[in-house]
C-alpha cells in the first residue's frame, strides 16, 4: 500500500483517501505569461506519476490543474511587452499543453481559469467578511485575519497565528508573515469603482459584487480547487516553494470558510537546481524543452532525468549528467531490444527473476514514490533477461511486465 510524505504532518503516512475509492487531487499549474522550464515540469511530471501510481493500483482519481492567466507577474509582463493579456496566456497555455503531451503526462479532468472564477472569489471575500475571518481597510483592501486561523503556519512547522503585521505583497517567507491581502480594488475603495461600466477605465480589472478588483494569488487556488473539488480533498501538490506561503494561505481560506482541514496530504517537490541556483526564468538560467531537444534530449529521456532522483531530494542538473541518464535508458533499450527478440530456450531463472522485479517495483513505487529504485529494479531484470536469452513466451510475459511499469512511470523505452 502506497505511503506518502505528508508536509502537514513532517511524516511519511500511509495514503487512504477520505471517501471509498475516489482521489481528490488538486495540483498547481502554470502562470502562462512564458514557457515553463524544466525545472517546473519536474514538479509537473512527479505530480502526473503519482497519479498514474494511483490509476494503477485501482483509484478513482478526479484531478483539476489551475492555469492562472491574471495575477500581477502576467500584468507586469504585459505592461513591459505591450502583448494583451489574453493572447499572451492563450499562447502560453497552447505550449504548455503541448510540452506536458509530450511529456507523457495524462490531462488533468478540469483545467480552471482564474479569469472565470473572479465572480467566485469575490463572493469567497464576502463569506470571510460575514464570519469574521477577514476585514476591509480605507482602501477597499481586504485581508486575511490569520488569528482567526489558528494552525497558520503548519505546512512550515510553525505557529503563525499570531503575526500581527499586514502583508500586501504576494510572494514571501515565514519571517514575514501576517494577516495577507485577498482583494485588490482597482483604482481605489469600492465606492471609487461604482459606476464606471466594465472596467471603469482600469485595464484588465474585473467587476464584482464588491466593485473592480484584481483578485489576488492569495485567494485564487482556495476558489477554484473548491469549485471544481469540493472544501475537502485528498491530495494537494506542488513544488516546495508554494509550501509558504501560497499553500498556507489556501489551506487558511478554505479552513476558515468549512472548518475542516483542507487537504489530507500535502505533496511537495524539491527544486531542481542548475550551476548551484535554483532554476528560475528571472535568474536567465532557465532550460525548455526545446532547449532540451536541440541538445539531443527527447521528451522522454528528459521525463526519465527528472523523475531519476526523488521527489524529496534537490536534483542538481547539469548536461553531463543529462548525458549519463541518456546513456543509462539507451543501455536499457538495448536489454528490452534483446528481449523482443528472444526465441532461444526457456531461461530456468525466469520463474525466480520476473517475480522479484514484480515485488521489488511495487515495494519500490509504495515507498514514497521511489521512483529510482524502481527504475534500478526494472534494470537489474532487463539485463538478466537480455544477458541469460528467454524463451518466445517469457519475452511476452516480461515485456508485459515492463508495459505496467511503463504505466506509471511512462517514460521507459518500449
């Protein structure tokens, strides 16, 4: 049975989902304002695995994937280029999309769209107001009370509840925290913003119960996972750096609104770091997928670097370790090439090695996700069975055992 570290609790649990057999997964996608590198599909392809491990062993999973097309890195992206907002995030996502297709990974079953849930948010605003979760400044600012919220700071393994300050910018650590904003009025309070029609001469601002706003990142993923999921999920995912304060915070709104806690299982995914920084697109240091391909990296040889260190641990990426990764999965389609070939006799060890690499994939897999160990259990098997002959149906019966892991780590290469 599948176990799993929980950041909300610091352990590694065994996974049972709140209600019979169906999955609850929210996973956070991209900001579309550019193409996202390697180091943030890495989240994306551990995030698509886990699924499949879960698909595999019989769930039921019903997963949404959020596209934010309106926050203030895109707004800042569109004053600088002078490309509308709408055409740029449309493009962005058309390539997302397609690099995640070529990376092996399943669609999500709902892809939510900030832009259609502003109406949403500001009635989440509202309900937070009438309870008492939240307040509104002179400016039609509102914001969180994390008083209010008294395991603020949990997912980092500190009590934050009682921080006093107010924190108007959407980005920054636990040292900083405090009551954080969850609406943005445009061009001042709501009073300033009746009457002026749909956007009252503010560029991409939306109109809303409480006026024009800009809805915050802050409450952006708390309405649209509940939306599309319901106020209580199983799994919440995404890499390490939303742990705080973007996951907090999330976890804090949908709290204060239901009472429960949000999510049962909170996944995070270590960074990938290049030269010793992380890879970051403000840094310049960043690497595409096309990057990838020039460099003679298919999709999936890249999908099978970044899930060749475990999702817990950094992996450090350089091109010669790429390169060695690449020569470690040709090795392997040598073996799987032999096998396909194979019509010599019966090996007498088969019995004793097929079974082993059964037992030692799935222990391998429900450990975490230990995606390289079970990488080294599909290996060790291929090249027995390529280096001692198999018969015509031993081939079958191992390439059909290969074809089952491939369904999870969807990257081998049959």
């Amino acid at each position: 049975m599948l176990r799993i570290h929980n950041s909300l609790s610091g352990k590694t649990e065994l996974f049972k989902p709140r209600a019979g057999n169906t999955v609850k997964l929210y996973t956070c996608g991209p900001t579309v304002y550019s193409r996202p590198h390697i180091g943030n599909y890495r989240t994306y392809v551990w995030e698509d695995t886990l699924k499949r491990r879960l698909l595999s062993t019989g769930y039921f999973v019903r997963h949404a994937m959020n596209i934010t097309d309106f926050d203030n890195t895109i707004l800042r992206e569109v004053k600088k280029t002078g490309v509308p907002r709408k055409k740029m995030t449309k493009k962005y996502e058309r390539l997302f999309r397609q690099d995640l297709r070529a990376l092996g990974a399943i669609p999500a079953g709902r892809y939510p769209h900030a832009s259609d849930y502003t109406g949403k948010m500001a009635s989440c605003v509202i309900a937070l107001l009438k309870n008492g979760a939240a307040y509104e400044d002179k400016r039609g600012r509102v914001f969180f009370d994390v008083s209010k919220f008294k395991t603020y700071g949990k997912l980092v393994g500190k009590n934050l509840s009682r921080a006093s300050r107010k924190v108007l910018w959407e980005e920054y650590r636990p040292s900083q925290a405090g009551d954080f904003l969850i609406w943005q009025p445009c061009g001042g309070g709501r009073s300033r913003n009746r009457g002026k029609g749909r956007n009252g001469g503010f560029p991409d601002c939306f109109d809303s119960p409480l006026g024009l706003a800009r809805p915050p990142w802050n409450i952006q993923c708390a309405v649209m996972s509940t939306e599309c999921l319901g106020r209580e999920i199983d799994i919440a995912m995404g890499g390490t750096d939303n742990k705080f304060n973007h996951h907090e915070n999330t976890r804090a709104i949908v709290g204060a609104l239901s009472h429960c806690e949000y999510a049962k299982y909170w996944v995070h995914v270590r960074h990938l770091i290049i030269n010793g920084s992380k890879m970051s697109k403000r840094k310049g240091n960043s690497v595409l997928l096309p990057d990838m391909a020039r460099r003679g990296f298919s999709p999936l040889e890249t999908r099978f670097i970044l899930l060749s260190v475990h999702y817990g641990e950094r992996l450090d990426f350089t091109w010669a370790y790429a390169r060695k990764m690449k020569g470690k999965r040709e090795e392997l389609a040598a073996c799987i090439s032999k096998m396909k070939k194979a019509k010599g006799a019966p090996n007498p060890r088969f019995n004793r090695l097929l079974p082993a690499a059964k037992i030692y994939f799935e222990k391998a897999m429900d450990n975490d996700l230990n995606a390289p160990q079970a990488f080294a259990a599909i290996e060790k098997f291929a090249l027995a069975c390529a280096g001692q002959g198999l018969s015509a149906q031993q081939s079958r019966a191992a390439l059909s055992f290969l074809k089952k892991c491939d369904r999870v780590l969807a990257c081998l290469p049959l």
